[in-house]
C-alpha cells in the first residue's frame, strides 16, 4: 500500500529528519510539511495526505488545534500526534476529537515507518503501554460513568473492544478469542459503527471512559 504523509513540526531539522526517513521506505511519500498548526491545515486540505504526523506544540496555532480542524472538516487524513513529552494532556484530548494514536519523538525510524502505515491502514491502534499510562491517568480523575450506548453492543463485541483498548491488535485478538481475523474485523467495524466512533483510537478512550478497562 502506498502512504501519503504531511509532517508538522516547528523545527525544521526535525521535519528534514523524519521527511529523509520515511521517503526512505518502501511505498512511503512525503508529500510536504507546515512549520505550525495553522499552516498544517492548509498543507493538508490541499494535498490530502493519508496521515500526518502533528506535533503537539507549535507557534501560533498548536497541534491540538490543527487536528480538530482536519477532523471535523469529514477528511480523511488520519493525525498521528508527536510528542517529546510521554504523559500529556494534549495528547489525550487529541485522542478523544478523533487522532488515530500518538508517539514519541525519539521512537527508532522502524517504529515510525510502521506506525505510519498501521495508522493508514486504519485497521489498528499505535497504542504503546504509555498511551495505556496517559489515558488511564487522565480518566482516573473523573467519574466514569457507563454510556446507555454500551447497552447495543452484544457480548462479544463489547469483548472485542475490551481487547481493543488493550492495545491488541487484530491478530492478536483472534488468537485471544479463538476466531478469524476477518471476523474481529468485523466485529470492530460494527462497534466503531453503533457507538459512532471515528476510529479504534476512540474506541480505546471509551472504554476506558465508561469504566469497560
């Protein structure tokens, strides 16, 4: 599959760097980048990417700001958000608008090169133990309080989006469940669909926000 990819970051030898890795990789190609939040929206909505990597803090509009208007715009470039900070807020809140994952900025060029592609794919979520760590601190401050929406979800699909939230991936929930992988698929596609949820990224933020992890 080829990936189409729009990096923004403040620092310029930062997107130099990640722009000379991933035109680097197989089926992988940069197509631009934006030096803030503001510019992000604009190189986006122009060139359409299948993902771009968003840094969370950047000069006259953040990225936080930025992926809440490529969302909300019905794109479907996905937001992978960057970070040098493995707990923080921001990062949650973009997770719960519709960011497909988040990760480090000092992460091996394997593990950036792999996470552009799975967050392309749309069929998995970057989801490293300290996305588990983030949102799992910023949910224990509040109440949870189950949402009458879990009520449509049967049996197993609520288990499969409690192995979602685990982090799992679809093989790896296939082996745990004892079924194909077409079918967690399946499974997956119709809670994200009953609980309208963008993507597995939110998925993860509402289990653990309705006190399902």
């Amino acid at each position: 599959m080829s990936v189409t990819v729009v990096i923004a970051d403040d620092q310029a030898m930062v997107r130099a760097g990640f722009a000379a890795l991933l035109d680097a990789a197989d089926g992988v190609s940069v197509l631009g980048d934006a030096e803030d939040g503001i510019a992000a929206v604009e190189v986006c909505k122009r060139l359409q990417p299948d993902v771009v990597l968003m840094d969370v803090r950047m000069p006259r509009r953040d990225g936080l700001w930025a992926a809440q208007q490529i969302i909300s715009s019905g794109s479907s470039t996905r937001v992978l958000m960057l970070t040098t900070f493995d707990i923080d807020d921001y990062v949650y809140s973009a997770l719960r608008i519709g960011a497909s994952g988040f990760m480090l900025k000092d992460a091996p060029a394997d593990e950036l090169v792999r996470a552009v592609r799975v967050v392309a794919a749309g069929d998995a979520l970057l989801a490293p133990s300290v996305t588990k760590r983030l949102i799992a601190d910023v949910t224990s401050r509040t109440v949870k309080t189950a949402s009458p929406a879990v009520n449509v979800l049967t049996p197993r699909e609520r288990e499969v989006l409690e192995t979602v939230a685990d982090g799992k991936s679809n093989a790896e929930i296939a082996a745990a469940l004892f079924v194909s992988e077409q079918t967690v698929k399946t499974h997956v596609s119709n809670v994200l669909a009953k609980l309208g949820l963008r993507d597995r990224a939110q998925a993860v933020v509402f289990a653990y926000e309705n006190g399902l992890k």
